[in-house]
C-alpha cells in the first residue's frame, strides 16, 4: 500500500490570523499545490486543517469552547451554529481548490460524529476515513474496491463532548488521534513559523529555530522553550498544542513529525513530506522542525 502523510495545515498559514475570515491566498495555493504534488507522487494524504481567522472569532465571542460551562445555553446554541457556518466555509474553500487541481478531496467534519472527553478522542468516524484512504472497507478487508485513495479533509471544528456537552476539538488533537489509528510514514505540520523555537519569533527576533527535538516515551513532552505568544482570540492550544501532540506521536507512536512554513519555499515543504529519516543525527531539512522517536 502507498505511503500515508498526515498533514496538519494551521488556520495560521492559510488565512490571515488577525483579520476575520480573510484567506492567504499565495499560502492556500502552496498547499493544493504541495498535495497535487504529493498525490502525482503516490502518496495517500490526509488532510487536517486548521481555523485560523475562520471560527476562533466566533467560538471565543461564544464561549463555544467552554461547552455548557458557557453562562448562556442560547448563546451557545447560536455560538455553535456561527462557529460551523464559519470553520465550514474555509474547508468547502480548500475542497473546492483541491478539486478544481484534479484531488479527490472529500470534506469530512467532526461535528457529526466525533466524540472528545477531557481533550482526548473517545469516538470517531475512523473506518469511513480508512475507507478513503485505502479504496476499501477495514471491516471486509477482502472486498477491494475499485475506487482510488480519496483525501479525507478533516479540520478543527465544533465537536460533542461527554464532560462539557460540546466543546471545540483542534486540528492538533486531531492529528495525535489519526496517527494512533492510521500509523501514517510521517505527521507533518504546517503553520505560519518555519517550526519550533526557543521562543516565539514574532515576539523575539533573537528567537532560534530548534532544529531536531529527540522524543523518549518515559520523559514526557516537557517544553524547554516559551510558547505563550498566542493571539486574543484564539481558542486552542497555539503552538504549545501542536509541541505536546507532535511530542506524543513522536514518543508514544513511534512517527516522525516536521513543523514547517512561514515563508519557506514549497520545496522545502514538499521535502519535510518525502524525505527518508534513517535514525538522523541532525534535521536533513534546513528551516524545519524535526520530532523524532528515540528508541
Ligand atoms: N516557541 C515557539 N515557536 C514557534 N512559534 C511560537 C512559539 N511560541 C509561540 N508561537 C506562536 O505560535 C503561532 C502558531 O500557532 P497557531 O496555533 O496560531 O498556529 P496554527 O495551528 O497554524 O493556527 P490555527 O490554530 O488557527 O490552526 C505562531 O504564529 C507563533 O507566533
Ligand atoms: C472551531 C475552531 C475554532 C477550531 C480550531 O481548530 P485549530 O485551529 O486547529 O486549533
């Protein structure tokens, strides 16, 4: 079977974070170019998306994620359908892209099925997603299909919760999720920083990009850079979220995971997706982080 990437695009690297559902158009196309690329290649993608300035608005206005903590259950009624009707219009963008490139793309949002407790998954559409990815059924393995790999595009979405009775599930829980289920090759995400670093770029300029960040179950993901810089309305985890899930497919799922974007060329995306990690000493990829299980 072809090799499976899953891929977590940030909200923050295909829209304009700060200015309400507005998209960064010259990143959106990197990306349907960057699966058009990946796909002539035979890889089998999934593909995960964030919000960015489509839905953290509108769930922070709400308190959407604050479930029925929120003070207001009209409002959060309301808070949840506005916060749909907003994460949905950036996915339908990004499908209709993916389309219109020749990728068999299919819109795939949690809300309808997925079921999260205290920030972990407890239930999801996962045999439909396998269903995509491998042109079979994992129930009846035996009966092949003769569709081709479709892209399942998931994203940070509304979701029903058992503790909180909704709440929001983030494109980086998401990906943790998959990789447990999936066993991809590799996790790669996308965001509007080159990676890592010892603490936030935008907000130091002598911030130094971690290169390689060597992942042992027993030690636990303890972060040993600063990760606070997180905008107002932002209603999940920045990149502390993406360092503990990326951490924990490293450590625990035995999967490499790259942190990559911010003005890097598409090449040097496309290269974090194919290259081969033969137990690196160093990151073969320049201006990227590499999270790789130590044995
Ligand atoms: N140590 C750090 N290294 C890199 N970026 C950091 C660090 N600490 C904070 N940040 C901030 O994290 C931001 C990226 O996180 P964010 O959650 O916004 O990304 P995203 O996942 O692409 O977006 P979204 O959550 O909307 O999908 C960067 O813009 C950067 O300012
Ligand atoms: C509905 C929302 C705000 C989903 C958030 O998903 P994320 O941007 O991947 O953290």
């Amino acid at each position: 079977m072809n090799k499976l990437i899953i891929i977590k695009c940030g909200g923050a690297y295909i829209s304009v974070k700060e200015k309400h559902e507005t998209v960064d158009e010259k990143h959106m196309n990197n990306l349907v170019e960057l699966i058009v690329r990946l796909r002539k290649n035979g890889y089998r993608i999934c593909l995960i998306i964030g919000a960015g300035s489509f839905g953290h608005f509108e769930a922070k206005e709400y308190s959407v994620n604050k479930g029925l903590q929120n003070d207001s259950k009209v409002q959060l009624t309301m808070g949840i359908a506005k916060t749909r009707s907003s994460v949905t219009k950036l996915l339908y963008m990004v499908v209709s892209k993916l389309i219109n490139s020749g990728i068999e793309a299919v819109a795939l949002s949690p809300f309808g099925s997925w079921l999260t407790d205290k920030d972990r998954v407890v239930y999801s559409n996962i045999d439909l997603i396998r269903q995509c990815l491998n042109g079979t059924s994992s129930s009846s393995p035996d009966s092949q299909c003769s569709i081709h790999s479709i892209v399942p595009v998931l994203h940070g979405d509304v979701c029903m919760d058992i503790t909180k009775g909704c709440g929001i599930i983030s494109g980086d829980l998401i990906i943790n999720y998959l990789s447990q289920q999936l066993n991809p090759e590799k996790c790669v995400f996308i965001s509007d920083v080159e990676g890592f670093y010892n603490k936030s770029p935008k907000l130091h300029q002598e911030a130094k990009l971690i290169p390689l960040i060597l992942c042992k179950k027993d030690q636990g993901s303890q972060i040993a850079a600063e990760t606070s810089d997180k905008l107002d309305h932002d209603v999940t985890g920045g990149m502390k979220s993406k360092y503990d899930s990326a951490y924990e497919i490293a450590s625990v799922y035995l999967i490499p995971v790259f942190i990559c974007g911010g003005n890097s060329s598409l090449s040097l995306i496309e290269s974090c997706c194919t290259c081969t990690l033969n137990s690196p000493k160093t990151n073969p990829i320049n201006n990227s982080t590499l999270f790789y299980p130590l044995l």
